[in-house]
C-alpha cells in the first residue's frame, strides 16, 4: 500500500485554537466524520502513544455500506506525533473482515499558518486499497469543512 490521498484548507484561525480542535474529544465528535455520517468518540487518550477509538455511522447506508458493519466504520488511531501549533500523526486501522481496508493508515494533519488564518493539510499515507481515492479525499475535505465551520463558529 504506496498510496497517498491529501486535501488541504485554510481555516480563518490561529494554528493553535485548530490543533486544540484536532485533540478536543468533543470537537473532534463533531467536525471529523464527514458528511452523511455522525461519529462517537468510545475511547479517548490525547498523548503520543495514547489515541482513540470512533464509530463513525452512515446516516444511508443504503448509499455507502460501512467496513466494519453495515451502517458503520470503526477505526482505531493511535497519536504518532503531536507538535502543538504544527502537526498531529494519528495511526489509523479500520475494524473490517475485508482485507482490502486492513492495515494501518497514517493521516497527517499538517497545520502552517497562513494570511488568513492556517493553511491545514491533511496527507493520507499507505491507504487501504478497498477505500476509494476520490470518495476518500472528498470525505477528507468534507471534515476540512467541518472543521472550518466548527473552529470559525467558536472564535
């Protein structure tokens, strides 16, 4: 697995108040899944070496059939890296029988601050060959947005 999806963003906010929305529980609930999908946190260690576990819900899943059931996808991600202000590693393995969506993804969350707030790029390595690129990066720039939305709407 060589593949590598990214999207990027600028955010109207300072690097630091988005990094503190990439380790906040309760943030990263509402802005990570992206569109059509909900997510819950159900295990939540914020350090390097700790991370989380999230159940992420179609709301069709007539539409997009989940990789671990039928309506949902659940990853574990463990924090690889957290460099405040500048980057988050996470670690990504998705709960799925299928071996095409096993082994372990690494997601960088790439935050430089930019003219009008920070420029966060979002940089998917060795991706599951069952996930779709296009579907993929869409999905990344659907939580880009989120995010966007959510760190904007608090300042």
């Amino acid at each position: 697995m060589d593949r590598t999806d990214r999207a990027s963003r600028v955010i109207a906010a300072p690097p630091a108040i988005v990094y503190g929305a990439l380790l906040d529980r309760e943030s990263l609930e509402v802005w990570l899944p992206p569109e059509g999908m909900r997510g819950r946190v159900e295990r939540w260690d914020p350090r390097p070496g700790g991370g989380f576990r999230m159940v992420l819900t179609y709301l069709n899943p007539a539409d997009s059939p989940g990789k671990t059931s039928d309506s949902t996808d659940v990853v574990d991600v463990g924090f690889a890296e957290l460099v405040p202000a500048e980057r988050v590693v996470q670690r990504a393995v998705f709960e799925a029988d299928d071996p095409l969506y096993a082994g372990t993804m690494t997601m960088t969350w790439h935050l430089a601050a930019a003219e009008e707030g920070t420029e966060v790029t979002v940089t998917a390595t060795d991706v599951p060959p069952g996930i779709d690129q296009v579907v993929h990066e869409a999905g990344i720039a659907s939580s880009l947005a989120n995010l966007a939305s959510y760190v904007e709407g608090t300042l």
